[in-house]
C-alpha cells in the first residue's frame, strides 16, 4: 500500500485502501473502477499538478471532509 499510495487527503487514502482491500461484489463495478484507472492513466501532467497544488497548500495530509464540503458549497 505505501508503494502505490501517493493521495494528498484522507478520503483518497481511504478510498485506495478500500479499492485494494474490498473487491467488487459484481463485474459491472470492476469495469467501473478500470474506466476510471485508465482515464486517470494518461494524466500524468494532470495529477502531478494536483499533487503539487497539494503540497504547497500544506505538507500534511488534507482533510477530504473539508475539501469536499468546500466543493459542495455555492460560490459566493
């Protein structure tokens, strides 16, 4: 897990966890989390800007509870 894991938040931690540890209980959910993994595949440039954008916002790990309801909260 620590060789895999490079999530900047809880909730990604989690989620990875949770991929590795728990299998799908039916095919259609294993063809889901394919689609996503390669789609995020090519996005190197993507992700490494997330991780930078990450990184200079703290060096601890960020809570995903509070980056998600920031992003669920109407803009002002």
């Amino acid at each position: 897990f620590h060789l895999i894991n490079t999530c900047r938040s809880s909730n990604g931690r989690e989620r990875l966890g949770d991929w590795i540890l728990r299998q799908p209980p039916d095919p259609a959910a294993w063809f889901l989390r394919r689609a996503l993994i390669q789609e995020l595949a090519n996005l190197s440039l993507f992700r490494d800007r997330l991780a930078l954008e990450a990184a200079l916002v703290s060096e601890t790990e960020l809570d995903g509870l509070r980056i998600h309801a920031a992003l669920a909260s109407p803009a002002a």
